[in-house]
C-alpha cells in the first residue's frame, strides 16, 4: 500500500494547492486594475484515483471554476479567465490502513504558495493552507490480498484550502 499511498498523496497535495491558488488567484484577478487583495476559499473533489486533472471551484468575494493539473510539487490551475502555478508542500497528518478491508482513510494538512499568472491573474501572489481528506478502498490481488500497484476500486478526494492573495 505504500506505493499507491504515496503516488495519492502526493496527487492529492499537489491538488490541494492547485485548489487553493485558483480560488485565491480567482479573487484577485476579477478585482481589475487597480489591485485586490482578501482571502479566498477553494474545493476539488474527485473520485478518480488515476486522473491527473480534477475539477476546480473557488469561492469568496468572486466564484469561478476550472481544472487543476496536478504536479509532484507544482500544480497548474487554468480557470476561464487566466492560470497560475501553485507550489505546496508535502501533507502531514494521519494515516489508517485496515489490511482486512483494505481501506484507507487519510487526513493530510499543508502551505502552498501562488505565483506565475497569465491572463487575469498576471502578477498574482498569496499563501496559505489545505487539508486533504482522502478515502479509498484498495483492489485485492489474485490471492486476496491488498494491492500496492491496482487502482482503487472506490475513491474519494476531497481538498479545502484558504489563504490570502494579491493582484496588482
């Protein structure tokens, strides 16, 4: 399990950050001009544990959507109006793994960093923090045991980040 586990949290903080830069980015960037800055609220949820994009909301004083592009260390969030690059650190937090059922519940929490904007978020900048709620059940090999390399056969993702940010 502690292969998969890895490829999914670092899937998962890297979506957490992704997540948090759009809804902050998104903020910023629809003030105008004249610069804006306040705090921002994001969520993705996904069910699949293989997909290398998930879907995106941001909310706060301004509401878009998008997709997050998942990275090892550095998402990408493209939004209707513009992306940004979202660099978070690894998740900490607990882990239980029950070998009989072979499910696998992770509470992971972070800080990410906002930069490198097109569009609307050209020149945006913030930080925050995530938490990482992740749920799975792993697939059993031929022999019943817990696969370390299968897909899960049910998945369930759910990342909520906030911080501040600025746009000039």
């Amino acid at each position: 399990m502690l292969k998969l586990n890895k490829r999914l949290l670092s899937a998962a903080g890297a979506l957490v950050v992704a997540a948090s830069l759009a809804v902050t980015g998104v903020t910023a960037a629809s003030a105008g001009s004249t610069g804006s800055s306040g705090t921002e609220f994001l969520q993705v949820m996904s069910t699949s544990a293989t997909s290398a994009t998930q879907p995106v909301i941001v909310r706060g004083v301004f509401t878009d959507y998008g997709i997050d592009h998942s990275g090892d260390t550095v998402d990408t969030l493209v939004l209707q109006k513009g992306s940004f690059k979202v660099a978070h650190s690894p998740g900490t937090g607990p882990q239980h793994f029950n070998p009989k059922t072979c499910l696998n519940r992770i509470n992971q929490h972070g800080t990410y960093r906002i930069f490198h904007g097109t569009g609307k978020y050209r020149g945006i900048h913030g930080h925050g923090t995530y938490h990482v709620s992740l749920l799975f059940i792993a697939a059993r090999t031929a022999a019943g045991k817990c696969s370390e390399t299968k897909p899960p056969v049910a998945f369930q993702l759910i990342i909520t980040a906030s911080g501040p940010v600025r746009l000039p």
